[in-house]
C-alpha cells in the first residue's frame, strides 16, 4: 500500500480529466529487472553489446476513459499479473477522429527519492520546461508525468533535452524509449522490496 492516498492511477486518471480529448490510453506488460549489469570493477567497461541490447515494447493493450475511471478496473488487471510482471502505461496516445499521435511528458529519474532530492528532482522537471505534472516515488528513484500533452516533435526534443540532466535522469530509459518511439513507466507494484504502486510526492 502506498504511504500516500494519491497513486500513479490518480495520476493517470488527472491526465484524462485535463485532456478531455483523449478517449483511452495504452498499456503493456512487461517484466522489470532486478539487475541491469553485472557489478564492473572500477574502470572496467561495459560489455559493448549487452549494453546496446534493445528490445521491442510488445503485449500492448487500449483501455478506453470509462474503464480507467471504473471502480477497481486498473486493480483489477494488476490482480492479474504473473508472478515478476509489471503494469506500464505508454506515452503515445491519440487524440480526436484524426488520430493526432500525441505524448504524455513522461521521465524516469535515477536520483534517490529521499527529501533532500526532492527538490532537486523538481527543479529538474522545471529545468526542461514543465509547469502542470506530477512527481512520484517509483521504489528506488522518482517518475515524472506532465498534465499536458506534446506532439511528437516536442516529445523528441524534450527527451534529447532530459539528456542533458546529468546524473539525475535515467539515460539508458532514454536511449531505449528514442528507439521505441514513446516512452512507458511501471504503475504497478514491482516485486520485492518496490511491492507497491508508486505514489505522488509533489503536484503542480
């Protein structure tokens, strides 16, 4: 149970209630994993290949606006999961009977999320340009999502800009989410000592 009564589900809900265009959101299973690398000893590089791995986002589903905001629908597939999977929500959404592409402003941070980073971590979203999102605890670190929406190309350049963030983003989520062509963070609990949905700190 989150420390908190605002979760990354209200969160997704304030998306919609502040975009009211959108009429449903995508999703993905997915396995977290526990380890990235192996541990190097100092000056040791990164095994080249392993690091260049990427794998494809896949098992996406659409949930419309009236079963995000059904009564325990989102717990409801959690419920579901298999052991070691994780809920994930995706950035690129549509809007209107054109079918816009569109971005949630989404980051994953690697700073961790104790008081004294709180503030560094907002500044840090106030530094790429975001005024109306939320901040949460992930587990290890904090996950940004922005309230209002992007196209694509400011989706491109807001990532390319995150990445000038040193030390405080996530940059290999970065490099994986550019070549996905959206980006996704975990709303679900995430198995072991993260074993709960992750929770709003800050909301502006």
């Amino acid at each position: 149970m989150a420390p908190t009564e605002k979760t990354a589900f209200d969160v997704i809900r304030q998306i919609l209630r502040s975009n009211a265009m959108l009429s449903s959101l995508r999703f993905g299973f997915y396995k977290p994993s526990l380890v990235h690398f192996k541990e190097r000893k100092t000056g040791q590089h990164r095994d080249q290949f392993e690091a260049t791995e990427h794998s494809k986002a896949d098992g996406h589903f659409d949930l419309s606006r009236e079963e995000i905001f059904q009564d325990g629908k989102l717990e409801e597939i959690i419920e579901l999961l298999l052991p070691g999977q994780a809920l994930q929500v995706f950035s690129l959404t549509h809007t209107g009977q054109i079918k816009r592409r569109v971005h949630i402003p989404m980051i994953d941070f690697e700073i961790e999320p104790f008081e004294e980073n709180l503030g560094f971590a907002l500044n840090s979203v106030k530094a790429l340009r975001q005024a109306y999102g939320a901040l949460l605890v992930s587990g290890g670190s904090y996950h940004y999502y922005g309230y209002k929406l992007m196209t694509q190309m400011e989706w491109e350049a807001f990532m390319y800009r995150a990445l000038l963030l040193d030390d405080v983003v996530d940059r290999r989520w970065i490099g994986h989410r550019l070549l996905d062509g959206f980006s996704n963070l975990r709303i679900s609990p995430k198995q072991g000592k993260y074993d709960y949905i992750p929770y709003v700190v800050s909301e502006f």
